[in-house]
C-alpha cells in the first residue's frame, strides 16, 4: 500500500516537474524568438532610417518646412532605436527579468544560464503578464522619440481683425490714388491691431509683451503673422498675375547701373547737370559698370534749346563736349558709357518729352539697376516695357516742384490736382524706391526725403580759396549781393520783386545785381522799372564765373525749387546765402552761412545782418556734406543699392525669438497686382494717339520719327510691337 502511495507521489512529481520544464522550455523558446524578431525588426528599421536620410532630396515639391522638420525628426529616431535595440538585448537585463520572474535552485540557475547563452528575450512575470519595469521603459523611450518640437505648434488662423488689417494695408496703393492719405490707413490698422491686444502678437513673443504702437513694428508683425499661417500650410505664392519675376542676371559677376535723365548739356540745368555728376562718382569706385542715357534732340530742337545756339551734327560730337566739361570740372577722367534715346522739345513745357520706349535703349544684358532722374516726367507719356519688369532694382529721383509751378498756370488748380495724381500713378507703377530731394515735392509712394546732390568740385576749390586769402588777412570779398537764375517768374523773381517793393524805404541804398536770361527777361525787367526798384540787371553766365566771386551775399527768395544748387553753390564758395525758412531750404539749415527768413520784415533783417558780417569759414565736415562723395554716399544708402549690389535679397524676417521666417514669396501682395495693373493701365492708354494729344503729348512722339532713326542708326519702330506681351 505504501509502496504503491509512494510510486503514485512520484509519478505526480515527476510528471509535474516534467509539466514545469516544458513550460519553462516553450517559454524560453518563446522569449527567444521574440527577441530574434525584436533585433531583425530593429536593424531593419535602422537601415530604413539610413536610406530615408540619405535620399532626402526629394524630386518632387516639398514645403520646405514641412520637409526639414521630418528630417530632423529621422535624424533623432534612429540613435534613438539603435541604444533601445543595445540596451535590451543585453544579458544584464535578461538576468534581471528572471530573478523577477523569481526562479530559484537548479531550475532558476538553468534556466538563467540557458537564458544568457540565447541571449535573452522578453520576460513574463508570475501573472503571465509583460514586465512592468521592461513595458516602463519603452514607453519612455517611445515618448522621447515621437515628442513633438516646441516650434512645430499648430499655427492658430487669422481672425476677423487681422484680415481687416491686412486687406486695409494692402490697398493702401488704390486709397492713394483715390486721396485718402497714408497715415489714415495707418491708424486704422492699428486700431485693428490693438483690438487684438496681445492675441495679435506672434506665438514667439514673450506672454505678456505689450503690444507696441509703433506702426513699423505692427506692419512687421502682421507681415510675419500672415506668412507664418501661410507657411504652416504649407502654402508658396507663386507671383501675381501682373508679376514678371525673369529678372536680368548678372552673367559677368560686375552689376550694371543704367542712369536715364530728361536733359543733357549744354542745357545748364539741374537735370542736365547733377546726372552727369552722379554718373562720374558711380563709376569712380569701379565697384559697377554705369550708363548714362540723355535725349537727343534733332537739329531744330537743339537750336531752341541749347545755350547761343551751339548745335551738334552727331551723338558723337555731343558726347566729346560732354566729357570734357565733366573732366573739366571733376579733375578726373571718368570711364562711364553716354548713350542717347530720341527727344523732343516742347516749347510749352519748356521741356523734353522721350519719343518711344526709352527703355529698349538699354540692352537686356545691361538691364540690371535703372535710376529715373525725374520719374514722373520720362513716365507721363511712356509706351513700352514696364521698368519695373526689365530691371531688377528701379530708384527714381524726383527734381521738380511740377505741382508748385502748375499752380501759376491758368486753371492751375485743377491741372495740379490732375498731375498730382497722374505723378502718383506713374511712379507708382514704374519704380521700386524714390527719392526726393527735399519735403517740397509731392510726397509720391515709396518716397524718402533725402538730398543726393553735391556740388561742383569747381566751387568747392573757390572756397578754398577764399578761405586762405582770410587767413593771409585779405579781402576776399569785394561786393555786396547778387541774384542768379533763369529769368522766368516761377524761379524766384516774383518773390524778389514784392519783398524788395514792398521794404524799399527799409532797404534804402541796397543793390542788387541779378544775373539770368529767360522767357521772362522783358516782363521781369520793365516791372522792376516800373516799382523803381534798385536792380542791375546782367547777362546769365555760370556760377563759377571769376566776375561772380568777390560777391559776399546771394539772395534767393524762391520757394518754387526742390533744391535749389546755385544755393549749394554759393555756401560751398563760402558766401552767405539770404533763403525763406521752406522745405526746399532744410538741407542748408544747419550751415552757418545760411540765414532764413520767414517773414518780409525778417528778410531785411537777414539782409542787413549779411551785409555787415563775415562769412564763416567751412569746416571739414560741411565742406564733405556739400561733395558729390558725400552725396553718392547718401544716395547709395537711401535708394537701397547698396543692399542691391551686394545681392542682399532680405526675404526673411526675424522673429523675437531669434526665428527667421520667410515672407517674400510666401503670400500674395495686393500692392503689387495695384501697381501691376496700373502699369497695365497706363500702356493701354497711352497707346492711344488721341488720349496722348488730350493730356498734352507733343504729336508723333508715340514712336520715333525717321530724323531720329537718321540721326541714331535705328531701325524704323514696328507698327505692331506686343512689349509686353499680355
């Protein structure tokens, strides 16, 4: 009985100890192999990783964003995976589930061993459930590995404000031309914006920044806050509909700066002149290739237009005059090219109008950076190539007070009110910056004020000479005051006739000599004999005359000037200058010479002061600020060339945080469809003979006629010439 109770124990035992060891074998197996597939599906995932890494240049359209951050996130994946698949297939951290699973004697030390020597697995514990420290483990490994970047939020959409903002800053163009002025359009897009108080402010401001009032700063912002949506979708505008982005490249490595004014000497007049000078510095640094391109009058018009009747029979023969007045003056030889697009004259206008598309004077490889010495002007009539579209920088400088001389014309109001806003369309439309030299201009769109003319180096060299014969204790001037300027009333001689009629009795024994020739010599002449004023009248001679240095005061009572340079020119020679307290002035203020006047009885004030003090001497700093160095210096700066030339294409703007976010391209500009579709608008019209002669255009000067196709070697214009191909 008991041997047989004694068997029945054993074989229970053993069969149970068999029963455990193929539950312990079919469970070693099973971690085995779990850990077999665990290593083969790590290493593959490795190697999916490396080639999704190494192709990561796709060939079809990324968004770029969207793009870097899935690289970015590979590139942290994958050491992720491969320590994962070192760290758990150790046999550290197989010893450490057994003793878990809590094995003792010979069948926990077997099974350990047997464990080492497949190189562990997977462990289950007592309740047949996964290790809870293992199952830990990976799961904090899995967050690591898949936690989102802080910079990759979801981008919260525009709100109603935001848009209203956006919509009302991007009209600005169309509510110009319809009269609404720009800061109006600015307080209304700050009033939008402070609605939005800190919510308008980008995610990457400081919490809690306020808001700043600063308009330059909300544009900024709104700009980035738009181009940040646009991006997190993904989204890259592609250009407008008026939009020409195949822009000229720089094939020879050197850029090319083409300069087009509307006069050329020996018309003595500033846009004739300062041009000329500007091309000479330009080109000085030899940091550019330059171009100046000034009109060609045919024999008739030259005759009409240039000094004692001096004609030329070639382009050629107008050049070498021209070069030698510059090299004259300059004291160097400047290496630029002159080339000359058809003219004509206006007697009306007094002026010259381009006759067909000046811009086709400019050959495709040169058509780089273009300077519009009076944009409004060679713009009025302008049929072809929009300036914009054929060059990649346009700066445009404004010379000519048009709107203050209009004004004295018959019906001057309304002609004013109409060239006001043609000038705004025209500019506008065809130039990318301008500049104007003094507050006494129309404020045109994408204008700065800022004067970027100098003087006459000749001038400069007579005031240095005065000063030394001062301080060798001799006189250096000899005279008393003077006037010069083109004898027409609008120059000045209106306001120079009433203030010295009305203080003749204040002024008792003052003379002035005036010096001009004009259209208005006679009537300016027999009017000052009538009031019995005291004036010489003289011939009109250059300013750098020998005759015209001993005089110690000029007097210029214009307001009719944007800048006046014989004003320059007087202070560089070291005289006192006697001017109205105007916008065209503001420059000069701060020379010590220049005395300004605001009332008549404060006119006789500065006169008498003038004619019984010395002039000061220039010092080093006033005598630069009167320099063409000077001025290429500030016209470089305020036209953004120098951002230009050194190809600093600023598409970016930088977050508060350090980001960069592009916006160049990133969202469509409603400024740009405004001035593209003006530009649009303005070719058609003017291709129409009969809209031209409505507004003025001399007759004919759609095209260029066959004397000037004589004259310049041209073909003879197309009748049907698709420019801009639309």
């Amino acid at each position: 009985m008991a041997t047989a109770s004694n068997s029945s124990a054993f074989s229970f035992i053993s069969k149970g100890w068999r029963e455990v060891r193929d539950s312990a074998d079919a469970d070693l197996q099973l971690m085995k192999d779990r850990a077999n597939s665990f290593k083969n599906l790590a290493a593959s995932f490795d190697r999916e990783i490396e080639n999704l890494i190494q192709s990561a240049a796709p060939t079809f359209s990324v968004p770029a964003i969207r793009q870097s951050s899935e690289i970015d996130f590979m590139k942290k994946l994958q050491p992720k995976i491969t320590e994962f698949r070192r760290v758990y297939s150790a046999p550290e951290i197989s010893r450490k589930v057994m003793e878990k699973w809590g094995a003792e004697g010979e069948v926990g030390d077997r099974l350990i061993k047997d464990k080492e020597r497949h190189c562990g697995g997977v462990g289950r514990d007592r309740g047949g459930g996964y290790n809870s420290e293992f199952v830990e483990k990976v799961k904090s490994s899995l967050k690591a590995i898949c936690k989102e970047p802080q910079e990759s939020k979801e981008v919260p959409p525009l709100d109603v404000p935001e848009l209203l903002a956006y919509l009302v800053r991007q009209s600005e163009p169309f509510l110009d031309q319809l009269g609404v002025r720009r800061d109006i359009c600015d307080k209304i897009v700050e009033s939008l914006c402070s609605k939005r108080k800190n919510q308008f402010v980008m995610p990457s401001l400081a919490e809690g920044e306020p808001l700043s009032v600063d308009s330059d700063k909300i544009n900024d912002e709104l700009d980035l806050r738009i181009a940040s949506v646009l991006q997190s979708t993904g989204h890259c505008y592609e250009g407008g509909f008026w939009t020409d982005f195949t822009k000229h490249d720089v094939s020879d490595g050197k850029r090319h700066v083409a300069i087009v004014t509307t006069a050329s000497l020996p018309w003595m007049t500033g846009t004739a002149v300062n041009p000329l000078f500007r091309a000479a510095y330009l080109a000085k640094s030899a940091k550019q290739k330059v171009t100046l391109l000034v009109p060609w009058l045919c024999r008739s018009d030259q005759e009409l237009v240039y000094p004692n009747r001096l004609t030329f029979s070639s382009p050629e023969e107008q050049e070498n005059y021209i070069r030698n007045w510059l090299e004259e003056r300059t004291g160097f030889k400047a290496d630029f090219k002159i080339s000359f697009y058809p003219g004509k004259f206006s007697k009306e206008r007094r002026s010259i109008i381009p006759a067909g598309d000046t811009s086709q004077f400019i050959p495709s490889k040169d058509a780089d950076i273009c300077i519009l010495e009076e944009p409004e002007h060679l713009n009025w009539y302008h049929h072809g190539k929009r300036w914009t579209d054929k060059f990649n920088h346009v700066v445009g400088i404004v010379h000519t007070n048009y709107l203050e001389y209009i004004k004295r014309e018959k019906n001057g109001a309304l002609q004013a009110f109409l060239v006001k806003h043609i000038n705004n369309w025209v500019t506008r439309a065809y130039c990318h910056k301008v500049l104007r030299l003094s507050a006494a201009t129309q404020d045109l769109p994408k204008s700065v004020v800022c004067n970027v003319h100098g003087v006459n180096p000749k001038f400069l060299k007579i005031g240095e000479k005065v000063a030394g014969e001062r301080e060798l204790g001799q006189q250096a001037f000899s005279k008393g005051a003077y006037f010069l300027g083109k004898m027409v009333w609008a120059k000045g001689y209106r306001e120079l006739i009433d203030l010295l009629a009305k203080h003749k009795n204040d002024l008792h024994g003052f003379k002035l000599d005036v010096y001009g020739n004009g259209e208005d010599a006679h009537e300016v002449q027999s009017t000052a004999k009538r009031l019995n004023l005291n004036l010489n009248f003289l011939k009109g001679r250059d300013h750098a005359d020998d005759s015209l240095h001993g005089y110690k005061v000029f007097i210029n009572p214009s307001v009719s000037d944007v800048l006046c340079t014989a004003t320059a020119e007087a202070l560089a020679m070291g005289k006192f200058v006697v001017c109205a307290d105007h916008p065209s002035n503001e420059f000069f203020r701060s020379f010590p010479n220049c005395l300004t006047y605001k009332t008549s009885e404060d006119f006789v004030a500065k006169v008498k002061e003038a004619l019984a003090k010395e002039p000061q001497p220039l010092t080093p700093e006033h005598i630069y600020n009167l320099s063409w160095e000077a001025a290429t210096q500030r016209f470089v700066e305020y036209s953004e060339l120098d951002r230009v030339l050194n190809n600093e294409h600023n598409p970016a703007k930088v977050r508060p945080n350090g980001k960069l976010v592009a916006k160049s391209l990133s969202m469509p500009n409603l400024s740009e469809m405004v001035d593209g579709g003006l530009a649009f608008a303005h070719y058609c019209l003017m291709g129409n003979e009969v809209l031209r002669l409505c507004t003025g255009a001399i007759p004919g000067t759609r095209d260029y006629d066959k004397q000037h196709c004589k004259d310049l070697h041209l073909l003879p214009p197309q009748v049907e010439n698709p420019i801009y191909g639309w």
